[in-house]
C-alpha cells in the first residue's frame, strides 16, 4: 500500500519542527550538528522506505490480483516474478524531492538564525522580528487575505496559505501559481509545497 500524501506531509513537518528545536535548545555547537546530522540520515533514510513502499505497491498493482495469480501460476514462479520485478527498482534518496525540500528549510532556518539576522527563528526574546512589508508578504496570493497555515511552492518558492490552496485545487487540479510575473508555468503540485517555517514563525510573533 502506498504511502498516504498527507501522513507524509505531516511527517516531513515533523522532521523540520525537529530539527529547529535541535538547533534552539542545543548550545554546544559540535553536538548540535551531530543530532541534526542524525536526524537528516533519518530523512534519507525515511524517503528510502517511502519510495520502496510505493513501488512495491505498484508492482503488486502491475502483477494483478494475488489469488488470480495463485490460480495460474505455481507460488514459485510468482515469487521469481515478484523477485525480478523488484530488481529493477532504483531508489536514490538523495535526489528525492522530499529531502530536497527538508535541506531547503534548513538552509532558509540556518540563514535566518545567523547573528544580526533580523528575521532570526530561534530568538525566544520578546523583540517583534523587525522585518518590514517590503520584506515579507503575508497575504496570501489566492484569497488576498492574512495567511495562516503558510506553505511553499518548491517549484517557484511562492507561499501560498494551505487551506486556501487546497480549495483552489479541489476545483481545478490544473491551477498555475497565481503570483502575478511567476515564471513557473507547472500545474501547481500540492506535494511539492511543504509549510514555510520562516514565514510561520513570523505570523506566530506577529499576529495580525
């Protein structure tokens, strides 16, 4: 069985949450990049597994139905098919566009956690993030509203609020990123837009 969209979604969530935590409560620097080291060998490692889960499933999809095959075929000719057929899978995590979406985040979080950042993430401090509207746009491009629920288009880096966007695709599945002059001409891909961290925690800190 394949891996649910949305589980995924929630899961790879939950490995950028983690990884800013990591990198706001561990001072020493060394253990810090260990643990999240760590953790980004669990992602590959999870991207791994996804990808073999959904290719075993379509195999057994391509294969047919299992009692026909039994019905057929004797169970070790089954299983030499099975086998052959899972020979041919490649998998190679690290071109996966989950992880390359995972080191995006962190190279947007580690930027802007740099001394003197002014959008800086990992400050619990009282100061507001001292970034002005020509800096960052918190109105989602679909309903010309506040967002809440901020997620990026790894195809184009456009943020769009997720409940909207969702709306948008459940009526037409062949929508274009709305930003006005986007060069992407890609349908909108709901599994390429994952929860921008950086402009989350900037609604957090700063409520409409």
């Amino acid at each position: 069985m394949a891996q649910n969209a949305p589980t995924v979604r929630e899961l790879d969530n939950s490995f950028t949450k983690m990884a800013i935590n990591i990198m706001k409560y561990y001072v020493d620097e060394k253990e810090r990049e260990d643990i999240l080291k760590e953790l980004k060998n669990v992602v590959i490692e999870n991207c791994r597994v996804t990808e073999q889960i959904n290719a075993t499933s379509q195999i057994k999809d391509q294969l047919g139905s299992i009692d026909e095959l039994i019905l057929d075929h004797d169970i070790k000719s089954i299983k030499k098919t099975f086998r052959k057929a899972m020979n041919t899978i490649q998998i190679n995590p690290l071109e996966d566009p989950r992880l390359l979406a995972y080191n995006r985040q962190m190279e947007d979080v580690q930027f802007a956690s740099q001394p003197g950042s002014s959008n800086n993430v990992l400050d619990d401090s009282n100061t507001d993030l001292c970034l002005t509207s020509t800096e960052i746009n918190v109105i989602d491009p679909i309903t010309k509203t506040r967002m809440t629920n901020p997620v990026k288009n790894a195809a184009c880096g456009h943020v769009y609020d997720k409940e909207s966007l969702i709306a948008v695709l459940k009526k037409n599945k062949k929508t274009r990123c709305p930003v006005v002059g986007c060069s992407n001409t890609e349908y909108i891909n709901l599994s390429q837009c994952h929860v921008d961290v950086l402009m989350k925690a900037y609604l957090e800190k700063n409520s409409a």
